[in-house]
C-alpha cells in the first residue's frame, strides 16, 4: 500500500511566492476603495502567502543536513564535495578530533 505523497518545491520557492502574494493582498488592500473585487481576493492572496511562508519556514527548519558531517554528501559533476573552511580547522573541531581519538 502506497501512502500519500505531496512534492513541494523547494523552501525558496516557496517564500518567495508567499513573498509576492503577501505584496499583492497589501496592493489590493491600497486600491479597495476603487475596485470592488479587491475586497474578495486580497484575504485569500493574504492567507495563502501567509501559508506559503509557515511551510516554506517549516520545509526549510526541517530540511536534512545528510551525510552528518561538514558539508554532507554533496556531489557536483559527479564528484563529492566538501564545504570546509577556507582558513583550516576551528579550535572546537580540533578538540573534538583530538578527544574522538581520530
């Protein structure tokens, strides 16, 4: 039995499509008064950006780091990289290395 499966795009998309609604309701909110039919959308483009930005906060805090380490598994032309510091070690990850017995 499959379960349900909802694709997201990704986190920055996502805000910054909720971006963009949030400033259309606040446009619509500035010319009510000349068109009615501002009134009717702009809670809905208010409350569907508001909730493209919780998730895309959500999708974001809640996004793996994989590999667990420093830069994770990250690959690039088919070849793994790794993101360190440009100026080598920190003392924390000295200490840390020392104490594992690495």
């Amino acid at each position: 039995m499959g379960g349900f499966s909802l694709n997201l795009p990704s986190a920055e998309t996502m805000g910054g499509i909720g971006l963009a609604l949030l400033m259309v309701a606040w446009l619509l909110s500035l010319v009510a008064r000349m068109m009615p039919i501002a009134l009717l959308l702009q809670p809905w483009a208010l409350g569907i950006g508001l909730l493209l930005l919780v998730l895309a906060i959500l999708k974001s805090v809640m996004r793996g780091r994989g590999g667990g380490g420093a830069g994770g598994a990250r690959m690039w032309r088919g070849e793994r990289v790794a993101y360190g510091s440009p100026y080598g070690e920190s003392f924390l990850s000295r200490l840390r290395r020392m104490l594992r017995g690495r």
